[in-house]
C-alpha cells in the first residue's frame, strides 16, 4: 500500500512537472525514476538535473543530484526574489499553534504558489504515555505581524541535537523591510497582581520552564495544556510535574481556577495562566475577581527592524561559511532555507525522500550545499517524514508535493513557510 500511495505522488508530480514545462517552455526530465540515478557529482559540485521552471513572478523551481558521503542525494529548490513586489513570504499554518495539516492544504488553504515544511514539533509522548502530543511547533512563530508563540527550553526540544552557540530561541523570517534574515527571538513578559509583578514564563509552549508561569490564548487551540508541565528544563523525559496550578483570566480579571491544566478552545479575550511549581504556588494567591494585568512580547535580538514573519529551526550557515561543530555523520532527508542577496533572494531546499535518495545529507553536508547554491545564510527545518516541497502549476488551484515524501506521503505538520504572489 505504501509503495502504491508513493508511485501515485509520483504521478501526481511528474504531472505537475509536465504542466509547469509547457508552460514555461523548458523540457525538464522530472526527477529521477525508481532505481536509476541521474549524473551523480561531487557535493562541491552540484549539478542541475533539470532547465529553471519559472512557477510564477519571481519564483522559479530547480533540481540538482548531489553525490554525499553516504549516497546519491536529490534537491528540490524554489528560489524566491523578494526585490519582486509581487513575491512575499508568510508563515503557513492550521489556525492554531497546537494542530497540524500537510503543506499542501496550508498552501491550498492560504492562497501560496509553492511552500515548505517548517518547524521541528512535538510529535510523540513515549515518555508521557498518559499525556498526548500537542503538534506544537519547538521555537517562536510569527505570521502576519502577530506573534503565535514563544519557544520551549532548549532541552525540551524535539529534533537532532542542536549546533554549539545555537537555541530553540533562532528563527529566520522577513522584516518589514521585505528582507530575510536569521535571527534570535527571546521571549519578555510579566504579570501584575494585586500582590505582586511576576514574571511571565512562556507562550502558547507544549513545554514551560520548571517553576514558571506560562500564558495560553485562543492561538493555542484545543489540545490540553498538561503537557506544558512535563518534563524538565534540560530533560525532556523527566516526569510531569505533581504541582501545577490554572487561572482563567478575562477582561483583566481573573474568572475561574483549577489545580489542573484543561483542555479546550481558548475564547477571545480570555488568557489562560498555567503554573508549575513555584510559578502554581503564585498562581494561587489570586481569587476570582481579582485584577490581573498580562503583558508579553518576542523580543529580536539581532536585528532592529520587526518581522512580519518568522518560524523556528536553527542556523547552519553565516556569512558563507558553515557553523562549526556540525553534525557531519547522521545523513538524513533535510528541508532548508538559504538567505543571499542582503536578505532579497531566498531558496527554500528540500531532499526528495523517493528510496534511491533516501540517505540524505548530513548537517554539515546541507551547510555546504547551500553555500555552493549561492547562500550566505543558511537554516535548518524539520527533516525526515515531514520535508515536503509543494507548488501549484500557474492558473492552476491545485497545490501537489513535486519531492518524494520519505513516508510515503505528507505528514501533517504545525507549520511552514509559504510563497505567494500577485500578478
């Protein structure tokens, strides 16, 4: 079944392919069928499989083989031109920071010519088995100027050890400059009570720090709040907390507690305050009725400029080189983003999961690829099963994976990064 699910999306891309050559009038080949390898090359030297297919105004979609230390490799890019007025990029998402759908319908939903998969989330519980995964996305996320979430302690994260010097907290995105950028977004907030001004914890994270107080809005979703206190600061596995603490707050008062996280739609205007150790112990000093004012932001720690749009991951390429202490033994399926041009011309990469390819790239394979691609700046997304690249032929609603997912199919993912255009 799984064979036939991926030689169905293998039609399925081969004819989108098609559709974008004759529209495009270039002859592509496609990518490579089942037990053959086109020309493989040195990673250094990467070659193009396939003639530039322009998929709309200032996006065009490439191939390369890639020949890495453990097997043949295949890359799937988009190139995004941001000086285009036409180009912009936006966070693709379900709605809620607690769900997940495959890139393809977030692309249909939103209106996106072509997009990625995004960040690293909470996909499994085996350490909690009483507790279900959220589908939480690990760092902050910003879509339309509106912040989403913070990111969760770096030991709580889910994905491959992080780089030296790196953090849940590095995200890359677009200012409102229309520029891409990496960057760090650190998370500031406080609540002020009759008693005392504490500060705040988190935001709509799967994972708070031990002893904090973590905010949840109607961005959160429905999916319970239990596991916000599991784990540990720098031990994912550690046991959840025994005590925890949950206040109701609207209209800046406070409306109902309870000693245990729920679950359930958040409404608008209304903030739940969920509290772990020393931060529940806080939390029940409040009654209700009680005033309670909540502030909270994400904070850029690079640049100076807001961005409009931002998910997390983290570096791998700066100023051209790779960031030392990569991993350079574990290859597997990647997606990436590569940043040039002062932050005007983007690709989006993604490996194709099809059996022949399966092996991948390591980290630092996929930081040198990007700079042989022409990247400054380069930044790790979630791989493995949820690398999807998708686009939709021009005129056409139709969004389709052109990558071989290695699962077989999409998996649903919280997020990712979507291209749209006008014209």
């Amino acid at each position: 079944m799984r064979a036939l699910g991926r030689a169905r999306a293998g039609r399925t891309a081969l004819a989108l392919l098609t559709a974008l050559t004759a529209l495009a009038g270039a002859a592509l080949t496609g990518a490579a069928p089942a037990g053959a390898v086109e020309r493989a090359v040195p990673l250094a030297r990467a070659a193009a499989t396939t003639r530039p297919v322009r998929l709309a105004p200032g996006v065009v979609y490439e191939q390369y083989d890639l020949q890495a230390a453990q097997g043949p490799a295949h890359a799937h890019v988009l190139r995004v031109d941001l000086a285009d007025r036409r180009v912009r990029l936006g966070l693709l998402h379900p709605g809620a920071v607690a769900a997940r759908d495959t890139v393809s319908r977030l692309a249909t939903a939103q209106g996106a010519v072509a997009g990625v998969n995004g960040d690293f989330f909470n996909i499994t519980e085996t350490q909690h088995p009483a507790v279900q995964a959220t589908g939480a996305s690990v760092g902050p996320a910003i879509a339309d100027d509106r912040t989403l979430k913070a990111a969760v302690p770096n030991g709580q994260r889910f994905g491959p050890v992080l780089p030296p010097g790196t953090s849940t907290e590095d995200v890359v995105g677009v200012g409102r400059d229309r520029r891409a950028r990496l960057d760090r977004l650190a998370f500031e907030g406080s609540l002020r009570t009759p008693q005392a001004r504490l500060p705040l914890g988190g935001l709509n994270q799967y994972a708070l720090p031990v002893g904090s107080i973590g905010a949840f809005t109607e961005s959160w979703g429905s999916a319970s709040r239990v596991r916000a206190t599991c784990g540990t600061d720098t031990e994912r596995a550690a046991p959840c907390s025994s005590d925890t603490y949950e206040v109701s707050v609207r209209d800046g008062h406070v409306v109902s507690a309870s000693d245990t996280p729920g679950s359930g739609p958040i409404a608008a205007g209304t903030t739940v305050l969920v509290g772990r150790e020393a931060g529940a112990q806080q939390l029940r000093k409040l009654y209700p009725g009680e005033p309670v004012g909540i502030r909270h932001r994400l904070r850029a720690t690079v640049s100076t400029v807001p961005l409009r749009f931002a998910l997390g991951g983290y570096p791998v390429l700066r100023d051209g080189r790779p960031l030392s202490g990569l991993e350079d033994r574990t290859a597997a399926v990647r997606t990436a983003v590569g940043i040039a041009g002062g932050g005007q011309r983007l690709l989006l990469l993604t490996l194709d999961g099809a059996p022949e390819y399966r092996t991948g790239l390591s980290i630092a394979e996929l930081a040198s690829t990007l700079a042989y691609l022409g990247a400054d700046q380069g930044f790790n997304l979630d791989g493995g099963g949820s690398s999807t690249l998708v686009a939709r032929a021009p005129g056409s609603g139709v969004v389709t994976a052109l990558n071989h997912p290695s699962g077989g199919g999409e998996r649903p993912v919280p997020n990712g990064i979507g291209v749209f255009t006008t014209g």
